[in-house]
C-alpha cells in the first residue's frame, strides 16, 4: 500500500504550476527512498494491508477528524487492531469508523489556536514535519486546494496511509522527503507551515530561509515553535537534554524570533500564539505507551523541566515573503 503514493494524481492536480517542474522528477526521487526503505516497513505494510475495506458515509476534516460508517463490531475490532500495530500514534486524534485514535499530542487544541489565524481557502499548502498527517486533513477541512506534507518518518508515513486508504481521491500528500530534499527556489507554496520543528534544527536561520524559498512572492509562514521568556536577545541552547529531548538546539524568546525572521528576510511578522503546553495536551495513552510530557517535568515544580529548564512554551509566529 505504501507503494501507492499515487504521485501521478499530483502530478495532474498542480504539475501546470510553478511546482511543475518538481513534480515531474518527483516518481523517481520516491521510487529511489521506497527502495531503500526501513527495517519495520515490512511489519507496518502489514498492518496496512489488515485495515478492512471500508467505506465512509460521512467525512468530517473541519472541526475534527471523524469518518463515520456503520460497520460490523467484529470489522470495527480488525480495524482496530490493525491500526494498533501502527503504533505509537504521537499526533491526532482520529475518530475512524467508531475507533477513537487516542494520541500522545491533542492536536486538535494546537490546531484549534493556530489555524483562526490563518486563511487556507483554495491555497496550496506545504506542511514541513507533517508527522502522520493530522494536521494536512485539517488544513484540507479549512479550505486548502492542495496540502503536501513531508517528513522523513517512515511509520508516521505508514499512519498517513492507513487514513489514505478510505480518502484516496482527497488532495492530501505525504510524501518521505525532508526539506533539505526539496529543490532550491521552489517559490510555489501560497502557505507553509513548520510546526514543532525549528527547535531541532541545529541551523535555525538556514530553516527559516529554506522555508522562504518554498513560498510564492507574498506567500505566508506559518512557524510554531518552542519558545521562553525574554527579550530579543535571550536564547536557551540546552547543554544536553530539553525535556528528555537530545535533539533540542535552540530556543528562542518571542522578540528573539521575531528578530530571525526580520533577519531572514520576512515582512507583515505578527505573534499569533502563545500557550504553555499542559499534562492535559500531552500525554500517554493506550496508543502511544511511552512516556510522555508527566514524566518529563519537574515533580516538584511544574514550571521547569527534569532538567531545570523551563517548562515547554510554544509560540505561533505568522510571517511574509516579500
């Protein structure tokens, strides 16, 4: 299944476009990753291939994700067995055909902030570190033309195709690729979102102008990142871990982040958002077993994290290519 992509579906949705010539050498930049591929893409095709025949009565992409169907409760037990050795599931969640996906993150609370910001009707959207596509059905539900999402993950593109699988004909991509992957100037994306991603980025400007160069001229960033308090020049660089994460680089003020964006040379550059991230927004679940942000705080003071840092605070910038 995962060798479905159906890239040639993109290639005639927006191929006459300024992406044009990116899609066109597209299929075989996918065929040399998916013959490389990943050592559990065997097991993940198989639950893939398990996922019943199903089709869905009702599809609901605006205010939350929810395919509805009545289906037999021994098919809906199979459906959801099969999507429980996709596991862990980190963004969502997904109401599939009477299977709550309870994941680790409520994406819906970031999405329900994020997106009464932003104008997505009939615009084609670019989704950096799109995870398993939670957030690209919901950029579709709010009125995109087109949404592709990357992101090097090879479950988390696994978890994309099993919701594929009953919306086949919808204009949602995921594609394996990292930003990096992406030609130079493509210059072709109305709206790009990077969302939890600059903080594991070791060159966080080179991010910035890599997401500029992937938008038409007054095309609109959409960057939601870690953030912590302070003025334009206060910046924590974690000396090992962030919340038990190793990959944490930087993270910077809001007026910090502004100054990036000044610098990498966006306009019109507004905070949308800023909210500290709750036990309540992030945390375990029978779809995802792992610890999870409870375990990452301070004990004694929620404000900090084991490691004394502070505690998760996430900013939502909205900025614009000249």
């Amino acid at each position: 299944m995962i060798n479905t992509l159906n890239i040639d579906a993109l290639i005639k949705r927006l191929g006459e476009g300024p992406l044009g010539s990116w899609l066109i050498n597209l299929p075989e930049t996918i065929g040399a990753k998916l013959e490389k591929g990943h050592g559990d893409l065997a097991r993940w095709q198989t639950a893939l291939q398990a996922l019943p025949d199903i089709t869905a009565n009702n599809i609901y992409l605006k205010d939350v994700f929810c395919l509805d169907a009545s289906i037999d409760p021994q098919i809906q037990q199979t459906l959801k067995s099969a999507l429980l050795q996709l596991s862990p599931w980190r963004k969502g969640p997904f109401e599939i055909f009477g299977v709550h996906i309870d994941t680790e993150w409520r994406s819906d609370w970031k999405w329900e902030r994020v997106s009464k910001h932003v104008d997505l009707k009939n615009k084609v959207v670019l989704d950096v570190g799109c995870g398993n596509g939670y957030y690209a059905w919901r950029m579709l539900g709010a009125g995109a033309h087109t949404v592709i999402g990357i992101d090097p993950n090879w479950l988390f593109l696994c978890q994309f195709m099993s919701m594929k699988k009953y919306l086949p004909d919808l204009p949602v991509w995921s594609l394996p690729l990292t930003l990096e992957e992406l030609p130079p100037s493509l210059n072709g994306f109305d709206t790009v979102f990077s969302m939890g991603v600059l903080y594991h980025r070791r060159s966080p400007i080179d991010h910035l102008l890599a997401l500029k160069d992937c938008l038409r001229p007054s095309g609109e960033l959409v960057l939601e990142t870690l953030v912590v308090e302070g003025n334009e020049h206060t910046v924590l660089v974690p000396e090992d871990r962030y919340a038990q994460m190793r990959n944490v680089w930087f993270l910077p003020s809001p007026a910090a982040l502004e100054l990036w964006l000044r610098r990498a040379g966006f306009k019109n550059i507004r905070l949308a958002d800023i909210s500290k991230t709750s036990v309540q927004e992030q945390r375990s679940t029978e779809w995802m077993k792992f610890q999870s942000l409870p375990a990452f705080l301070d004990p004694t003071d929620a404000n900090l994290t084991v490691e004394g840092l502070p505690a998760p605070l996430r900013a939502t910038f909205i900025a614009e290519k000249p």
